[in-house]
C-alpha cells in the first residue's frame, strides 16, 4: 500500500489518498463506499468504512485494509487465496463479523 496526497481543489489543502495494491479489493471497498469501482479511496472513506461486501471480488491480498478501523462486518467469501487474512483482521478493534466461506486462507 502507498500513501499519495491529492487533492480536491487548487483552493483546499491536499487529502491523503491510499493506493491499495490488491486492484480487487479496491473494487470491493468502492462498492461498499458507492464510488466507480476504480476510484483512489482516501484516509477518511477507509476510516469510515463499516460494512464491507467484498464477496466474489477475487481478492488475494488484504492489505491497506487494516486502517479500516472502523470497519464492524466483511463478506470475504468465494475468494480466491486470501493472504494476510488473518493478521489484518486481528488489526480491526471494531470488527464484530467476517464471513469467509468458499476460500483458501
């Protein structure tokens, strides 16, 4: 995961943007966020992130998903081979649920 500055405007002051390197778990995230499926999420939209339905996306790798640390509920099931799966879902002080059916972790 990479951290880029963006911004809104020439007037506003930049708004950190997080590159997700797994492009399908992006997706995933920007459906849950209702965006286009390839826009750049940024620190707020992933701090804010409470349900996230990411099933048959074809994610392979979780990363940048541990600063979802709001994040309550995640549909990861039929995936592919989840790498990390584990160690960034024990980073999320908020997760209540995550469903993970039909992949190999």
């Amino acid at each position: 995961m990479q951290s880029l500055l963006g911004s809104t405007s020439q007037n506003k002051s930049p708004v950190p943007i997080f590159a997700i390197f797994d492009s399908q778990l992006q997706a995933a995230i920007n459906f849950s966020l209702n965006k286009n499926l390839n826009d750049l999420i940024t620190i707020d939209e992933i701090e804010s992130l409470k349900y996230l339905n990411a099933s048959n996306f074809s994610i392979s790798d979780l990363s940048g998903l541990e600063y979802a640390k709001n994040l309550e509920y995640a549909d990861f099931q039929n995936n592919k081979t989840i790498k990390n799966y584990f160690a960034i879902l024990n980073k999320l002080p908020k997760l209540v649920m995550a469903r993970c059916g039909r992949n190999h972790l």
